[in-house]
C-alpha cells in the first residue's frame, strides 16, 4: 500500500478530534505574515527594474531575469510542497521556506553584480513557493466550517493586496533610498514570521508520523522542465516573436512533452509529488478551473493599469500606484464581507455577484482616454478591488469545501498554481495582444490622415504654423508638425489598444459566472468532519 493513500481512505477519528491547541487567530495571523512577505515581492521589485540594471551594468532586458528566475523557482515549489511537508511535517517546511526566503533576501539586497542576484532570487523563489499553499492548507484546517470564509478572507488580503501596494512601495523606496531596501525589509518580517510559526503552527496527527519512501526524481524533474520552459516561453515570447523564433519553437515542444510526461507518471505512481486524483473531485476541478481565468482578469487589470498610466498619462511609478492603490482597499472590505457571508449566503452566489462586479468595473476601465483625471481611475479600480476580493473567499472555500483534510495541503499546491499560471498566460497573451492592437488601430486611424481630411488638415496648418512661431523654417515646421501628428496617432492607437484589453478582461470576467453553477455546496459529512477542528 503507498504511503500517501493510508490517509485518503482512513479519515478516522483523529483528525476529526484534533484541534489546535492555540487559538486558530494567532494561527491565521503567523501565516498571513509569511504569506504577504511573499505576495509583496512578486510585484514589488517590478518598478526597481530600471534601477537595478544601472546599479549592476546590464541592460534592461537582462534584468528582467531578476523576475523571470523567481517565477520559474517560486512555479515549481508551489506543487511539491504538499508532498514535501509529508515527509518532513508542514510546520518544518513552512519554517525552512520562511528561514531560506528571509536568507535569500538578505543575499540579494547585497547581490554585488547580476550572476548572485539571479542565483540568490532563485532561492527566494524556491523558498516562497512553499509558503502560500502551506498557509492556506494550515488555515483550512484550523478552523471550522462556520470560521473557514474568514480564514479565507486574512488569507486573501496577503494574496491580493500585497501584489497591488507593492508597485506603490517598491517605487517609494527605490526613488527614497535604493533599489536593494525592497529586499532588505523582508528581513524583520520573515524573523517575526518565523517566530510566530515556531510558537503558534503545530501539524495534525496524521502529520506528525514519519512518511519515508524513494523521491520521484523523475516526477520532480518533468515539472521543473515544464514549468521552468513554460515561463521562459511565456516571459520572453513577445520580445522573439513568439513562434517565429526556431528555440521558443522548441522550448514549447520539450514544455509539452514534458508536461505530458509528468501527468503520465503522477497518475502512475504509487507516490506521486502531486496527487492530481484530487482533480477528480467536481469542486476541486471546477474551482480549479475559475482561479486559473481569476488569475488572467486579476493580474491583467493589476499589470496593464499602472502601465497604461506612466506609459501614456506620464504618472510616476508612485503617482501610478497612489492610482491604483484604493483597489486594495476595496479588496479587504469585500474579503472582510465575504468572510461574514460565506457562510450565511450560498457561495455561489457570492460568487457570481463577485465576477459580475469585477467583469462591469473592468469594463468601465475600458472607457480610458487621454484626458481622464486620477479620479476617474480611482473609483472604477476601488470597484474593481471589491469585485476580485468578492471572487476570492467563495471561490477557494467551495473548490476546497470536499475535500478531506489531508488532501488539502496537495490540493492547495495546484490550485495556487494554476492561479500563477493563469496569471502568467493571461500576462503574455495581453501583452501581445497590446502591441498587436496598438498596430491595429493605427492602421485604421493612419487611414483617415489624408489630405482629402479636412480636419486633418486643418490641424497640420496650425501646427505648422506653430512651429514656424519657434523659429523654424518652413520645410522643417512641416516635418515637425507631421512627428506630432503621428505621435499623437501612436498614443490614441495605444488607448485603444488598452480599452480592447480591459473591455476583454471584463467580458472574460462575466463569463465565468455560468462556471460558477457547477459548482456544489460541501457535502454535510464533509462539514462534520471539519466543524470539530475548533477554535
């Protein structure tokens, strides 16, 4: 008999007496700050790129790999830490993953050139990837079923809040100090963090028994060369052309196969790093599904806003994210309401009202122009947070809702995952989606520049005459004139570009309601079992 299915065909009466012996609130506050930590550094050294390529002599473009290294390390820890934490117990893994992310950090804030950056982002990742799924399994079960929404609910404000303040302070810190203090203060968090684990975490009984057996090598090894291909695809796929470049080709080649091979051998194993038998339960595969298209409308809305307002409304990196920042409020008032009525209202239902705001803010953000003011993004954006926050309590509640307790640390890993790469597809697929629109209009709107326009005309001659008024000549007038006409061509095709984007996001959004139909309340035995892992 394999280790892993004792447990699954055993529920027992241990783990439905077992109860933490802390209250679960100081469990859920331990986790939210390893949690948030992690959250916050996936966005927040996006602004600093610029800083760093100058501090360490590489271009911009060799810099990006200061992200693409932590994602890549961060994917491949996200599943294997269910499998890792029964070998070694769940709150010894989440105090190594705390310890190796704080360390990490501390390395790359003194990283001396480009080479010990990566490395040491690496580690970081390697070491944050652990944490997310550990937290959000160790919440589930310490509370009730009653209790679980608002579990869900401090879990979230780490996921979704921290990836929208962190553009905002990551900015404020590079332009105030220097780009290696957006590393340097995840030092005092992750030491509180990790003496809060070590006092208040403590693992279930079923986890408590040693788990030995053979490492599947081979299993570890197909996901890392997938998902390591995958985001190499994804990050640098628009710079190459996507497929016109000979080695994306053959990197989406060895990603298919290799991801091909990793379902073949994880459902074939008698251990696999990565139960995907969970997938078999309808809630789990369905909610699986949502958070991986939640991934695409939330970080596509959280990545292309702050670009559309420093690229063409010339914010600065913190005036972008003073902008966008009332989404995080919005975000924790929804997760504080959601948290009460999960379990009141049929998550369902909150759930489909969750995705009809988000899906109507995102597509009022596709009323974008030129001339609008901060306040005209503040409130759609404020919406927008409230409408995601509404999505996130309902949604993982009901995809975890019948799932026994020892599958949910496993089941935590692929859903949190999926999230990721949902969000990594959906970054890709906008980006060039963006540039391609941008070409787009620009054709259409170049088409009307004739001299048959008399509007266009018109506003050639006074331009024309503008620059003729600064001391130009007249052939010299003419050329500037038409650089301003193009130029302004070029920012109301890229307008376009970005409202086609936000108007996709929210039709995405909206479609997802009808998936939200399949999904089925917990069953009652479900519930029993985990309304006695008490407060």
């Amino acid at each position: 008999m394999s280790l892993s299915s004792q447990p699954l065909q055993h529920p027992g009466a241990e783990r439905a007496e077992w109860r933490p012996s802390v209250n679960p609130w100081m469990v859920a506050f331990s986790v939210m700050l390893a949690t948030f930590m992690v959250a916050l550094d996936s966005s927040i050294a996006n602004v600093a790129l610029p800083h760093i390529a100058g501090s360490l002599s590489v271009s911009t473009d060799e810099s990006t790999w200061v992200l693409t290294s932590y994602l890549v390390s961060n994917a491949i820890m996200l599943p294997a830490s269910g499998w890792i934490a029964r070998r070694i117990g769940r709150k010894r893994l989440l105090m190594i993953s705390i310890l190796s992310f704080t360390a990490a950090s501390m390395l790359c804030g003194m990283s001396l050139n480009m080479p010990m950056l990566i490395v040491a982002r690496i580690l970081q990742g390697a070491g944050g990837g652990g944490m997310q799924p550990l937290a959000q399994s160790i919440l589930l079960e310490s509370f009730s079923a009653e209790k679980q929404g608002k579990a869900m609910a401090a879990f979230g404000v780490g996921i979704v809040v921290a990836p929208v303040i962190g553009p905002t302070l990551g900015g404020w810190i590079t332009d105030s100090y220097s780009w290696r203090w957006i590393f340097y203060i995840n030092v005092p968090v992750g030491l509180l963090a990790l003496f809060m684990v070590n006092l208040y975490i403590e693992d279930p009984p079923y986890l408590r028994r040693a788990f030995r057996g053979a490492i599947d090598y081979v299993g570890f090894g197909l996901m890392a060369v997938w998902l390591g291909t995958m985001q190499l695809v994804l990050d640098k796929g628009q710079e190459a052309d996507w497929f016109e470049a000979t080695w994306i080709c053959w990197l989406t080649a060895i990603s298919v196969a290799a991801l091909l091979g990793f379902v073949v051998r994880e459902l074939l194993h008698h251990d696999p790093i990565v139960q995907l038998r969970a997938l078999a339960d309808r809630n789990f595969f369905v909610g699986t599904m949502l958070t991986g298209l939640y991934g695409v409308v939330l970080y596509g809305v959280t990545a292309f806003l702050p670009l559309f307002l420093q690229t063409l409304l010339g914010y600065s990196a913190t005036d972008s994210g003073l902008a966008v920042s009332p989404r995080g409020l919005g975000s924790m008032l929804a997760m504080a309401l959601a948290g009460v009525l999960v379990s009141r209202i049929d998550g369902r239902i909150l759930l489909a009202v969750g995705l009809a705001i988000f899906g109507a803010s995102s597509l009022a953000l596709s009323r974008i122009n030129l001339g609008i003011a901060m306040g005209s993004v503040v409130m759609p954006n404020f919406v927008n947070g409230f409408g995601g926050g509404m999505v996130f309590v309902p949604l993982t509640t009901l995809a975890m809702g019948r799932l026994r307790k020892q599958e949910m640390g496993n089941a935590a890993g692929i859903y949190n995952l999926v999230r990721n790469i949902g969000g990594s597809i959906g970054i890709a697929a906008l980006t060039s989606s963006l540039v391609r629109g941008a070409q787009i209009h620009q054709s259409y709107l170049g088409a009307n520049l004739t001299a048959g326009s008399s509007a266009f005309m018109a506003a050639l001659q006074s331009l024309t005459a503008k620059f003729r008024v600064g001391g130009a000549d007249g052939v010299t007038a003419h050329r500037e004139a038409l650089g301003a006409v193009y130029g302004n061509l070029q920012q109301q095709a890229s307008v376009l570009a970005y409202a086609d984007i936000f108007r996709l996001l929210g039709y995405l959004a909206l479609l997802c309601i009808p998936l939200a139909l399949l999904l089925a309340r917990p069953r009652p035995e479900s519930q029993s079992g985990v309304e006695t892992m008490g407060e």
